[in-house]
C-alpha cells in the first residue's frame, strides 16, 4: 500500500512502532431518520403517519412552522412504516455496500432520532455492529449523533454542550452536543469525538466556536499517545471555509483534514441547489499520537455511493414523500476513510 503523508505525522508527532494494522471509519448525515412514534418533548411532529395528524393538537403545531416546504410536510406528510421501513432499507445497502469493499470500524451518524430507530436500522445490517453509541442530546428536534461500533467502547462515553460566545434561542433549540467515545482496538484506544454543527443559515461564528472547542477538548480528553478522529457533519459551506480560514486558525498542524488531503475530484458530500455550488459539509478530522507512527492514507478518502438511489444526476438525492416511485436515500453522501499503522 502507498502511504502517503506518514511523513507528515513522524515530523510532527514523533515515531514508534504500533500494533494495531488499519482503522475504517465512515461519516453519514442520513436526514431524518425519524421512527414514526411522537417521542415527548421533541419537534417530530413532521414523522408521524398522516392518520395520526388528523387532530387539532396537530395542526397547530404545523402552524408554527415558518418555512413553506417543512410546513406543507408537517401537515401531509405520510411518514408511516412502509415509509420508515423503505428509508431504513436503503440506508442498510448503502452501509451494507460500503462494507462489503472494506470492513467499516466505526460509522458516525448524524440525524437519528433516537436508540430505537438505531437499533432498527443495526438489525437490519448484514454484518450488524456488536456496539451502538448515543445518549438523547438536548436537539428540540429530536436529532442526534450516534455511532456503531465494531470496537468495544470505554466507560469514557460522554455529550459535551458546546460553549457559544453568544447564542440566541433559536441557535439552543438547533444544536447537538458533540458526543466523546474512546474505543478499544486491537492493542490500541482510540478517541472518536461526533459532531453536527449548527447549520449555515445560523453565523458563522458559532462554526468558529464549535471548532475552537473541538480542539480544547481534544486536548483536555485525549492522550497525547493515543489517536484521535473528530467525524461528522461540520456544516461549514465551502466559501466560509476559505473566507474564515479555518484551515489556518483551527486545523493546520493539528488535524489532518479529510477532503483538504484526499478526494481531490471529489465535488463535495452536499450540493446547494440554491446557489448551485457543492461543499464538503462532511469532515473527518484525524490527529496522530506521539509516540506512535500511523499513517493516513489519502487515497482511501471517498464518497460513498453504493446504490442508484443516493443520487439524482450526479447530485445527492434527499428522501422525500416520492421515494417509492423514485429515488432518495439522503441529501448528504457518506465519506469515508482509512488510517493505518505501520508495522
């Protein structure tokens, strides 16, 4: 195998020999994965099936819904098990298809709703993960980060609230926690840390804030001999990546940066059909330990597209009400990679 950039990781963290041989892991915003129960408390109103919107109660909350499309979804919408059931099927072949080419560690996933909706779609993977990991965020609508895992975890797991500057309420009600897990492989732990942003619409600076404490708490939580991978949907639009350089502020000789060293004809895992562009909103974040010699093969950063359904053109292709005549899986492709260690 050509391992690119191990120099990279020697200069800047030092050399030793590890005894663990290759680590998969693979990032997914799979949309709204929603069961179709009402869960107390949450803003799942839109997932439901349509028998069960027919009530005052229901219309109502539709009513608070500002953007025209979620709205005409909150009340027509036809979320039922045929629906869920179809969603979790194709997002099974996708993982179960990536699989297949190389054994998948750990797979990060952002927009599930809860355990329930994580066992389902676990059970339904031709070579299951022995491991689930999430904790309920305190997201109003109901969206949280998880993982699956092939490595047994410690008791390290944990979702740490991200400190904002300043942050308004609207913000609080569309912000995940970044969930810390530190997992045990084959004579190595390594600290999976993921992350779902606050979106594009909210400023920029909250993006800023988040990273900067990505990096806060690598330090505080991670050894520094121990390998540490930051994964999931980071939110960051490509023109605010360069025009805020947080490549230069928060990344560089910290992180190695998924699509910033490999992908290179890779567009991107989002596209904006508003302003016709794609972006890397899907990041993978990989710091080496001192006093181990990894290396990050560049060439095994991909997007995955395993089925005819993930995408329109060449373009994502977001689930929909449509997906039983048409396509749809997610409007975000999962990305992918590999790290190595050198015998």
């Amino acid at each position: 195998m050509k391992r690119l950039f191990a120099a990279i990781f020697v200069f800047h963290f030092g050399v030793l020999i590890a005894s663990a041989s290759t680590l998969s892991l693979m990032t997914y915003n799979v949309e709204n994965l929603f069961d179709t129960l009402d869960d107390e408390g949450k803003s799942d109103e839109t997932y439901l099936p349509f028998k069960d919107k027919q009530n005052l109660a229901h219309v109502k909350k539709c009513m608070k819904v500002k953007n025209v499309s979620w709205a005409y979804d909150c009340y027509y919408l036809n979320w039922d098990a045929a629906q869920y059931g179809l969603k979790l099927k194709r997002l099974a072949e996708v993982i179960d298809g990536s699989e297949a080419k190389k054994n998948l560690d750990v797979l990060v996933l952002q927009e599930v709703e809860n355990l329930r909706v994580l066992e389902d779609l676990n059970r339904i993977l031709k070579k299951p993960f022995p491991y689930i990991i999430h904790q309920e965020s305190s997201d109003k609508r109901g969206i949280d980060v998880a993982m699956l895992s092939r490595l047994k975890p410690d008791d390290e797991t944990k979702l740490y609230k991200i400190p904002f500057k300043s942050a308004k309420k609207n913000l609080r009600e569309d912000s995940r926690e970044i969930l810390y897990v530190r997992l045990n492989g084959d004579g190595f732990k390594v600290s999976v840390f993921g992350v779902h942003l606050p979106a594009p619409f909210h400023s920029w600076r909250y993006r800023a804030d988040a990273l900067e404490f990505i990096n806060s708490l690598s330090k505080k939580l991670v050894p520094k001999s121990q390998l540490a991978l930051v994964a999931g949907d980071f939110n960051i639009p490509s023109d605010e990546l360069s025009k805020r350089s947080y490549n230069q502020k928060y990344w560089k000789n910290k992180w190695l940066v998924s699509h910033l060293e490999g992908c290179k004809q890779c567009k991107g895992s989002y596209y904006w059909n508003s302003g016709k562009s794609w972006s890397f909103l899907d990041v993978i974040l990989v710091k080496a330990p001192e006093g181990e010699r990894w290396s990050y093969n560049s060439e095994s950063v991909e997007l995955v597209t395993e089925i005819s359904e993930q995408l329109k053109g060449d373009k994502p292709w977001g689930w929909s009400a449509s997906g039983f005549k048409e396509g749809g899986v997610s409007d975000h492709l999962p990305l992918r990679l590999t790290v190595d260690a050198i015998k």
